[in-house]
C-alpha cells in the first residue's frame, strides 16, 4: 500500500474557515459544471476521485472531483490547495505532461483534464510479469526527465514524482506527468514539510539535524525531484517496489535519511551510475534533468543504432536543438569530447567536482555497453 504522507504546519492550514475563501481562477480557465458527464472511476487520491467523463458529449477528459463532494464543505486550505494545482496545471503545457482542459469551482471543485488512456504506471508495471523491455524503460525514463526538465524550469517543486503520478498512453509508447495538487514554486526562504509519498521522498525532504520550531521552513529544493526520479527509473528497469522487506512504508524515510537504498543487483549495469547519482544522500550531487536528458537520449540512439535492435528514437527531430544545446556546455564537452579546459579555469565549482564521478561511469558504461 502506498503512503502518502502530509505534514501541516504551514499557516493555511491554521486560518479559519470563518470568512469565505475567494477564487482567482480566470474565466478562461472555468467550464460548465453540466458540460461535463462523468463515468466509471479510475482512480483515488488522498483528497480527490478520478473518473473518465464526457466535455460536452463529444470529448474524452479524466474528471478530478475533490474530497467533500461540495465546495461549501471544503474547507479554506483545500480550496487554496485545490487552486493553485489549477493554476499551476494550466501553464505546464508539454507533450510530457497532461493537458488541461478546465476546471469547476461550483457546486463541485473538479479538474478536467485529457484522458490518457493506457491508466498509471503503477498499475501497467503490475500488470506485467517481468522487467519492462530495456528500451521501453529507457524511453520512458526520458520522457519523465523531459517533463521535468520542463517543470522545473519553470521554477516548480512537483513534490509527488512517482509511478502512481504518471500516466501511460493508449499506444504504451509515452508517459505522461500529472497531479500537481502538493507542487510548488521553489523559494529560496525554504518550503513547507509537506511531503508527498513516502517510498519516494528524498532523506532531506523529511530528515533535519535539529528539530524545527513550529511554523519553520525545510531547506530543500528541486533536487528532491531528481531523488524521486531515481527510485522511478529503478523501478523502471527492475518492475519491483522499493523497500519491500519494510512493514510499514512511513519508517522508510528515516531509513533513507541514514543511507539506505533499493538494492542494485538487478539493476542493468548500464543504469547504475545514472541510479545512484540521482539518489545521491547530498542534493548537490545530483544532475540536473536537463543533464539527465542528454545521457539517456546518447544512451537510446546508442542502442537504437544497433540494427539488430531495431527501433527509432521516439520525436527525435523535436530534440535536435536540445540535444545540440545540451552536447555544447561546458560540462559535458568536458566529459564527452575530452575538451581540455583553458588553466585559467581551473578552478572548478563543488557542484561541478561532485558530479564527475557520474559524469565519468556513465562514460564508461555509455561507450562500453553491448546491448
């Protein structure tokens, strides 16, 4: 069972449901609750139902009905919660992430979204009797780093990256990033303790050296992300669930915060050093998606030039200038063409110092692996 766990000590969540809460959600962005039908369900969050509906007894749309059923018995702190997902959802417009449709604020708060068809990525791995195809896993570990790219550069925190947050599509080719109901702006003055599910939650989102004070911010940032996507991309590669041998998946976090981590034994030799630099126990150790992008886009035209392999790099053309972009930063023309660095820069950032080891193994795996 998965565990979602929410920590509330950040002020909505005190405020008084006395004085009526406001939205500011645009007109553009609202429907017609009798515009939308709704069907069977397909889904359970925390504080929200997902069902396949009907817009206008014409188009196919998943429909996110919040936990009470109606706005007046929601209380101020979820309205807010519930309106900035909206907001938030409506700018992240990426072939990677669900598209929004709109969203109703009465007498139902509901978030109407496309439909993709092929359900959670929980549920097609459990479907399947083994590891998913090598490729496959590759190809879908891009195209989660390649929304996440995208989310975070547009300042945002998902929070809540794991198998049940991402969609598969009808042709089982792509996956897509949804709920954004616990996202976030990135602050420098720190963030809110609350969390996201447990299993999948980076040691510093829950762990501090000294106790907080109520009210005090947690020092994390984006890197908590990139953590989240480690475990994801083990799981991709190994289609098994992260921690199985701990009964109770709330002691996992204090566990991770001393080190522990999924074993690696099953894991192909040539993810490894993509793993373990991604789940890295110092958040500045860890890639950027962009960087992350790069090295399993070289890795899949790798095995994809094999002609005994067979297949093609999925949108390959809309990545061209990305992919030009990414090979002429200094970073990874240090590591891949063997540039060598003019002495009067010498003198290299920790960050840098501390990523070479990836940078380095997955070289070495990239250069060497057989498929």
């Amino acid at each position: 069972m998965i565990s979602r766990m929410i920590f509330r000590n950040y002020p909505s969540h005190n405020e008084s449901d006395d004085e009526p809460f406001h939205f500011s959600i645009s007109r553009e962005l609202l429907l017609d609750r009798n515009d939308v039908v709704v069907g069977e369900m397909i889904g359970e969050g925390a504080y929200s139902i997902v069902y396949k509906g009907l817009l206008r007894n014409q188009f196919p749309v998943a429909v996110k009905i919040m936990d009470p059923s109606t706005t007046s018995a929601v209380t101020k702190a979820h309205k807010k919660t519930f309106q900035k997902e909206v907001l938030l959802l409506s700018k992240m417009k990426h072939d990677n992430i669900v598209k929004f449709v709109g969203a109703c604020i009465e007498p139902q708060l509901i978030i109407v979204t496309e439909l993709v068809e092929g359900g959670t990525l929980q549920r097609f791995m459990h479907s399947r009797p083994g590891p998913l195809d090598l490729k496959m896993s590759l190809s879908f570990a891009l195209d989660i780093s390649r929304a996440m790219e995208f989310v975070h550069s547009n300042g945002i925190i998902h929070r809540d990256l794991n198998p049940r947050n991402l969609l598969v599509t009808g042709d089982l080719k792509h996956v897509k990033l949804a709920d954004f109901g616990i996202a976030r702006e990135e602050t420098r003055g720190g963030m809110t303790c609350e969390a996201g599910t447990s299993k999948w939650m980076a040691p510093e989102v829950v762990y501090s050296p000294e106790p907080l004070r109520v009210g005090e911010k947690k020092e994390y940032d984006h890197k908590a992300d990139i953590y989240s996507f480690a475990i994801v991309l083990w799981q991709l590669v190994t289609n098994e669930e992260p921690f199985p041998d701990v009964p109770n998946s709330l002691f996992v976090p204090y566990l991770v915060s001393q080190g522990r981590r999924p074993i690696l034994t099953k894991t192909p030799d040539v993810f490894v050093p993509i793993v373990e630099s991604c789940w890295a126990q110092d958040p500045d150790a860890r890639p950027e998606f962009k960087e992350i992008s790069v090295m399993l886009t070289n890795l899949l035209r790798r095995m994809s030039s094999d002609s005994s392999i067979g297949t093609t790099l999925p949108d390959g053309e809309a990545y061209e200038g990305e992919m030009e972009e990414s090979e002429n930063s200094p970073l990874l023309q240090e590591h891949f063409c063997k540039v060598k660095k003019p002495k009067e820069k010498k003198k290299k950032k920790k960050l840098v110092k501390m990523r070479f080891p990836f940078f380095k193994k997955f070289k070495v795996w990239l250069y060497n692996y057989k498929p």
